[in-house]
C-alpha cells in the first residue's frame, strides 16, 4: 500500500545477529507472521515484523538431516499464540512419501510424524515429486494448506489442520503437465479451493466442486485475456510467469518482460513495481496495521 498506510520498510530489517537473507530461507508469511529456516535446516525462526518479537524453534527429528527440502507455514492461532507446519519428502525405491508434523507455541511440542504416499511411475526415469522443485508458498484455503509439487506430473499436497491429516489432490487432465510456473493454488472465487492456471495466450480459473454424492471435480470458471489488460502481444503472453499469490486479497503476482505485476483478479486492475522480477517466487505478507502505530 502507499504511504501512511504503508508498513515502514525498516520494520522488515531482520536484527543484526541474524543478517537476512544469507542465514535463513524464507518458507511462508501469513497472519503477519514469517516463517524461515536456516540454511542448514537445523533452527527455524517464527518472526513477527510489526512488533519485532521472534521465537526460535528447533527442527524437530526426522527433519534435520542436510539436504532434505523442507517446506514449512505458519498461523497465528489466538493472540500471540501461533502453529508451524513443516513438510517434507522421501524417496525409497519405487515410491515417495510425504511427512508432515505441527508445532504448537501453546504446548511447546511438536506433534507426532503424518505421512501419505505420493504418486510415481514405476517406469519413468523423471525424479519422483519432491517438494524442492517448487519455492512456492502454501496456500491457506478454509482449514486446509495446499502446496503444489512437480515431478513426474503435477498435483497438490492438503495438509488437513482439523484433522491433521495428509492427502494428494490431481490437477486437471488438462494442467497434470503443464511448467510449475504456469499453475498456482489459490482460494476460488465464491470460497473453496482453486487453481490459476496461465496457458499461451490466456489465464484460467478453476474451481473445485463436490456433487451431491461428495465425488470433487474441477470445473474451469472465468478466462482472462492478460494480452488485452496489460497491452502486452502474443510472444511476451508466453514470457509471463506466476510468482505468488496473496490469498486474503486476490491478487496474484506475475513476472513479465516490463518486470513485477500486482494483478488484483475480481478487478482486472494491475500495479507495476519499479523493482526487476528477479526472484523465483514472491511471499506476500499481509496483516492488519494501523498507520501511525
């Protein structure tokens, strides 16, 4: 936002014992809170950028070895009171397995390993899904955290909070193959869970329904000629690249040949950032702030 409504930049400033981004990677914003690990995935740092104030977790066992991709989020429950979901993959032999543990600043403890199998192909020499070809934020849909994970095809990982259950939703036939900077997990429009999808020459809603007899489909809503509302042709179209979404607001953050776009998708209406798009993906952080406090 512009200014007075804008935070100051320099509440984004990590302290000095902990120079960002060198030490620690950035897993997720959400609730005005940030998530990170260090680079050696042992310590991670809940981080709350309006008041200053910071918790340092370490990763609980399991999760803790080198070179393990770890994805991770972060809610705040009820006042300062917050939950950590980390995430990972295995791979042994044939299959890949997704873990998953929550920790509560309430209790102090991390909760006991989750796990689900994720989909593989026996005969394909394409790496199983691994949760590190994807830097994108998890998305917060209703009780639900959704991340996309790329392999041998591309589908969804559901992290169930009420439940504390995993699960592995599939794209639609037509987005199983699609560049994992071509699709994102967003909330749909009218609530639920839902995809954006950018082909060629256009941008795809869908929308996930469930029947009268609770079987889920997707169903493809609104197309959006991007071409048209950024006056950009056909070829620079193709150059365009999804690099976050910011679920409580609905916009979505695109990488184009003219630089970083904000594209607020009810409205149509976009915001270009003087700033090159050179980051890979984008963690919108978004919270409630009083100017002048």
């Amino acid at each position: 936002m512009d200014p007075p409504n804008s935070i100051p930049p320099d509440r984004f400033s990590m302290p000095s014992d902990a120079p960002w981004p060198f030490r620690y990677r950035l897993l997720g914003c959400r609730h005005g809170l940030v998530l990170a690990s260090t680079q050696n995935l042992k310590q991670l740092r809940v981080w709350d950028p309006v008041t200053g104030v910071q918790h340092g977790l370490a990763v609980p066992p399991g999760f803790d070895t080198d070179g393990i991709s770890i994805i991770g989020a972060v809610l705040r429950v009820v006042g300062d009171q917050f939950h950590v979901l980390l995430a990972h993959s295995v791979k042994k032999q044939q299959h890949t397995q997704a873990f998953a543990c929550i920790y509560s600043s309430e209790t102090g403890l991390w909760s006991d390993l989750i796990s689900t199998l994720l989909p593989s192909e026996e005969d394909s020499t394409s790496s199983s899904l691994s949760m590190y070809f994807t830097s994108m934020p998890a998305v917060l849909v209703g009780d639900s955290l959704y991340w996309k994970l790329t392999g041998v095809s591309n589908v969804i990982l559901e992290f169930d909070l009420d439940r504390q259950s995993l699960a592995v939703i599939h794209l639609p036939v037509e987005l199983a193959l699609c560049k994992p900077w071509d699709f994102t997990v967003m909330p749909a429009e009218g609530g639920g869970l839902g995809l954006l999808f950018k082909s060629d020459l256009t941008t795809q809603i869908w929308k996930m329904n469930t029947d009268c007899d609770g079987v889920a489909s997707w169903v493809l809503g609104r197309t959006i000629e991007l071409g048209k509302i950024l006056s950009l042709n056909s070829k620079e179209v193709r150059k365009i690249q999804i690099r976050g979404v910011a679920e409580y607001s609905n916009v979505v953050f695109l990488s184009t040949v003219e630089g970083l776009l904000m594209l607020h998708l009810e409205s149509l209406q976009f915001k270009k950032f003087s700033e090159p798009s050179m980051m890979s993906c984008y963690h919108p952080f978004e919270t409630i702030y009083v100017a002048g406090i």
